[in-house]
C-alpha cells in the first residue's frame, strides 16, 4: 500500500509540476512584496544612504557618501559592522552614547566658483567729513566704516582653497543641514550685512536650514526694526530680539535652543565666508558627531577690508594666566597626516567661530552663560569638549576671514573675573599655577557648582588627562626650579616683560617690584631656561643687552645657570652674570624708554662686590 501512496504521488507531480511550482514563485513574490511597512520603515530610518550610494573612508574627509567607489583602494563599508567603543571604566565617557547614531544627510548642489575679487577703492577724497567719520567709525566699532559703507554688501570673495581642498570636496554628495547662529550687538550695519550675504552666497540652499541673528538688546537706530525688514526676501533668516542685555553667551545659547538643525555653527558678526567654507565643517561632524570644528580664520585688514589668508602652521594654545596663544603644530600630529590641510587637532578654538553638533553642545552644558562675554568661551568650551568625550580641530580647507577691531573688547577685570571662573571649574588641582600667576585674590566668581556637576554626571576625565594627552607641550610650572618676580635688591627693580610676539626680539627692562606676578612672573625650568609661557630670555652676542625670544628647548643662548648663594644669574656659554645696566645711582627713576634712565637687563663680567649683579627669587620649588 505504501509504494502505491508513492506512486500515485509520483503521477500527480508528473502532471502537476509546472502548476505547483507556479504557486511556490507567487508565494515567495508575496513575500517580498508585502513585507511589514513598520519594519520597511524603520530599515529606511536606521540608514543615510540613498540608492546607488555607499560610504566610503577618504583620507582628509573621512566617512562621506559617494555615487561610485573613488578608487580600489576604497572599499564600501555600509555593510560592515560598527566596531564597537573600547570599555575602559577609567576614561570612559558616557557622552558617547547619546553621540553615536549617524546623522540625517542630504544631497545637495555645490555652489558655483567666482572669479577674482575686486580691488577695493579706497583713493576716496577724504575731506574734513569724509575724515570725521572715520574717526566715528573706528571709536564706535574698531573698524574703518567710512570704507566699509562703499564696498557692496553683497560682495565675492575669491575661492582660497587649494586644489586639494577642492578635490576632496567633489568627492562629498550628502551632508546633514545647518543653522548658522550669529550674535549681534551694536554692529556696523555694512559689515553685518556683509557677514549675513556672504553666509547666503557661499553656503548651498539644501544645507543652509536657517540663519539666526540674535540681536543682544542692541541700542543703536539702524539695528532697530527696520532692520528686519532687509531680509523679507529671505524665509530661512530669524531675528531674535533679546530686550535686555544678557551678554554674548547667554544670547549663543538663546540662539540654539530654537535652532531647528542638527548641526549648529556659531559666527561672529564681523566675518565673511569664502567659497566652500561649509562643506569641510559639515563633513567632520557627519563622521564624527562629538568633534567641535573651527574653520581657517583669515584676515580681514580693520582699515583696507583686503582679505588675506592666514597659514596653519599653528594651533591654539594658552599660558597660565588662561590668554589665547598660538603654539606650533606637535611632530606627533604632523607625521600621521597624509596631507598638512586634513583636520588638525588643536588644544584650544582659535576663537568663537565653529561648528558643533547640537545634542552634543547640549549635553556639554551650552556655553557657560557667567562667562557674558568674548575671549575666554573658545577656552571653556574646548577643554569641556576634550575631556568630556569630544575633541577640537582646526579644518585648514575651511576658510573664514574675520576683522580685527583696535580697541580691546573687554576691560582687564573683567577678563580676570572670567579666567578665575574658568581655572576654578576645569583646570581641578591645576587651578594653583593659576592663582599663583596672577597673584590676586577675593574676586567674586559666581556660582560653579552647576558647572562642576555636569562634568561629573558627563564622566569627564580629568585635567591632567588633558595635560598629557592632548597639550602635551604645555610647561608646567611644578617642573620649575624657582618661580615668581626676580629682583635686584639694590635697585628695588624686577624683571618685567609681556610675552607677546611683539616683544620677541626686544631688550628686556627693569620696573620697580609690584609684587603681583603678571609680566614680572618668571619661572626657572630644569633646562636652566628663565622663561615665561612660551618665551625665554636669550643672549646671542649681539651687544649687551639680553633679548626676549621664543623657547626652542635646546639649551645654549638660553640656558642660564642659577646660583642661590652668591644670588648670581650666570649664562652658561659667556659665563657672564645678568646685570642691572646704568650708572651706581640709588635712586633709580621709573623707566622712561624716551630717557637715559631706563634700566635694561644686561651681562657684565661677574664681580663678587657688584649690587647690581644680586638676584632674589621667590623660591616655591616645594611647593606643589
């Protein structure tokens, strides 16, 4: 019976087979074509990528989306599993988390290269009017807005970018959208006007998700409510009227809570755009959502409007009175790049000029909002950035200029008051080289705690992580021999200088003894060097005098030798003592470079008897 069951089988498939394997093909075609629309949809939302695209890593660019393979070299990786992070409970940041799911793209077209600039005429008949406003101008705003009234608000600045830049930037087709966030206080109307048309020209619409201009309770009439009015014909420009003065933080962070883009990019108001300058941004942060990006800052001349490019052959730094310095890019950095114009880390943003996720500017804390003014923010928000998960970069193939005003922005008890706040919520243990640079006390901070606690709940490492893992060429004071003023008991004179690049080159003087750190603050490395920051006191041989120059940490011109007991200061290759220069009078006059009685720094064969050759330290070598 049973092989006549399989008989009979055998003959109804025999003359049903095509029929049965028809129904078996429209099954299997139901099934792909009606699959779950919910679990269709969340495939589409979980992916950037559109069809005929892949992800490719490009050197330079990182993670884009490209049409085709660039090269064989490039293997499509949309496929391949995310590596997951490295569980180190020492270091770890729980900032990641919330940063690591990929961002929304968008195709978009690139804007269309522009041709040479203009050359800006400035042989205007400067009569007693022309003058006087000028004048106006420059008290008011810092600038030359005489000049700045006669050159187009809608003007074109060249494309700066090298051909490298360029090409990197062809190879990009989707990028996530932006809101452009500019704080406006008391601005010249043309050069505000200027930096919102270059945001418009430069920057492709399908990126461009707004430009928020976020008035900071500004006084003067041409900012008032017609200027509203001048943006009509464009939809994607917000004015955000702040009534009361709550200073250029406050008013960034106002401007981002009703940003409606994933990615926000803080501008100044005195800026122009170049071409392309959005682009390398956008595709940083698309690749890595915790990254803070600074464009390239050009230079905008105050007086001529002339655009001139800046080299990157630095990044930002900062001494110990917490001042922006420029410092050199580390060897480490320049031998793992493969083109000097990929991203380049930096210790601290050249500025208020950047871009940033915004879940992640929001889990940071936003912008610490004491801090109401410009000059200390970039400082803040970068050691938040990396030692709570993030990290800083200078893009070189981004370029925006910028103006220089010549009046200083804030007064110097107020920067004081700001940097006191900032050593007393990040630099932790830190904190006392500070304090000690600066030599005062009692200053009222406001309230940290809150501050304090974010870096807590965030898991943000250290400051000394910071230290040596990313300012790595920042001199720390405990590795000093002696530090504080240096005097000369006989003269009651110190040595006092500023540490600026202007002061390279240029004879050190003597001022009497304040005995409040600041420019009189020296410190006594282990190198034998006496320096400050990043400059050092050197003796090349020509003449008499010792000169300031920039440290180069190899000894020579710049190594002294300290001896404590006969209060000698001795240079190692001469063999000669610093001396107080001028005659043996006692009553040394406050020192007037315009007179015979400025006293200089200089070396003289060492004599035991000579007054002028005795030096006191304030010695603290125990204690940190």
């Amino acid at each position: 019976p049973a092989g006549g069951v399989l008989s009979r089988m055998m003959m109804v498939w025999r003359k049903k087979k095509k029929y049965m394997l028809c129904m078996v093909m429209v099954a299997l075609g139901c099934r792909f074509l009606y699959t779950d629309d919910e679990e269709t949809k969340e495939e589409l939302d979980q992916t950037t990528e559109k069809p005929g695209t892949c992800e490719f890593h490009i050197s330079g660019i990182g993670s884009v989306f490209l049409d085709h393979p660039v090269s064989t070299e490039h293997g499509c990786v949309a496929d391949q599993e995310e590596t997951p992070c490295e569980q180190d409970d020492s270091e770890h940041v729980h900032v990641w988390d919330r940063v690591r799911r990929p961002l929304q793209l968008h195709g978009y077209t690139p804007m269309q290269a522009v041709g040479k600039e203009k050359p800006i005429n400035n042989m205007f008949k400067k009569d007693n009017a022309a003058r006087q406003r000028i004048a106006v101008g420059y008290d008011q705003y810092g600038l030359n807005q005489f000049l700045s009234d006669l050159i187009p608000v809608k003007r074109r600045l060249p494309d700066v970018r090298s051909g490298w830049c360029r090409d990197m930037a062809r190879l990009v087709t989707r990028l996530p959208k932006t809101s452009v966030i500019i704080t406006v206080h008391n601005e010249a109307m043309s050069v505000l006007l200027r930096a919102v048309n270059s945001v418009i020209q430069t920057t492709p619409a399908e990126l461009l998700e707004e430009i928020i201009i976020v008035d900071d309770a500004s006084d003067m009439e041409h900012l008032g409510k017609g200027f509203d009015s001048r943006f009509k014909d464009f939809s994607n420009v917000k004015v955000l009227r702040i009534p009361k003065r709550i200073g250029f933080l406050s008013s960034r962070n106002k401007g981002a809570l009703i940003s409606s883009a994933p990615v926000i990019i803080f501008l100044d108001s005195n800026i122009e755009c170049t071409q392309g300058w959005v682009e390398p941004l956008l595709a940083r942060i698309a690749q890595d959502r915790s990254a803070v990006v600074s464009p390239n800052m050009d230079s905008i001349d105050q007086d001529t409007f002339e655009y001139v490019t800046a080299d990157y052959d630095a990044v930002g730094g900062f001494s110990w009175n917490l001042m922006y310095e420029w410092i050199n890019i580390g060897d480490d950095v320049l031998n793992k790049q493969r083109n000097p114009e990929e991203p380049i880390p930096t210790p601290n943003l050249p500025g208020g000029n950047f871009a940033i996720d915004k879940e992640f500017f929001k889990l940071l804390g936003q912008h610490d909002q004491v801090m109401d003014t410009l000059g200390f923010d970039n400082l803040e928000l970068s050691i938040k950035s990396w030692t709570c998960g993030g990290r800083v970069e200078i893009l070189p193939c981004s370029h925006v200029g910028h103006i220089s005003r010549s009046f200083e922005a804030m007064p110097e008890a107020m920067m004081l008051n700001i940097s006191m706040r900032t050593a007393e919520v990040l630099l932790d243990e830190y904190k006392v080289f500070f304090q000690d640079r600066i030599g005062v006390e009692g200053f009222d901070i406001g309230e940290t705690s809150t501050r304090k606690t974010i870096r807590k709940q965030l898991g943000c490492r250290p400051f000394s992580w910071y230290v040596e893992n990313v300012y790595r060429t920042l001199f720390i004071p405990a590795q000093s021999l002696a530090t504080g003023e240096v005097r000369n008991p006989w003269s009651a004179l110190c040595i006092e200088s500023g540490v600026t690049s202007d002061h390279f080159n240029q004879p050190v003087k003597l001022f009497p003894c304040n005995n409040m750190g600041g420019h009189q603050y020296w410190m006594f490395s282990k190198m034998g060097e006496i320096r400050r920051d990043e400059a050092c006191l050197d003796f090349a041989g020509d003449g008499e005098r010792v000169i300031l120059y920039p440290c180069h940490g190899g000894g020579g011109n710049q190594r002294w030798v300290l001896d404590h007991s006969r209060r000698r200061v001795r240079h190692q290759i001469t063999r000669m003592c610093l001396t107080v220069s001028g005659d043996e009078t006692h009553a040394v006059p406050l020192p007037d470079p315009d007179t015979q009685n400025a006293r200089y720094l200089v070396l003289s064969d060492c004599q035991e008897q000579n007054l002028k050759q005795d030096w006191i330290w304030f010695w603290v070598k125990n204690r940190y």
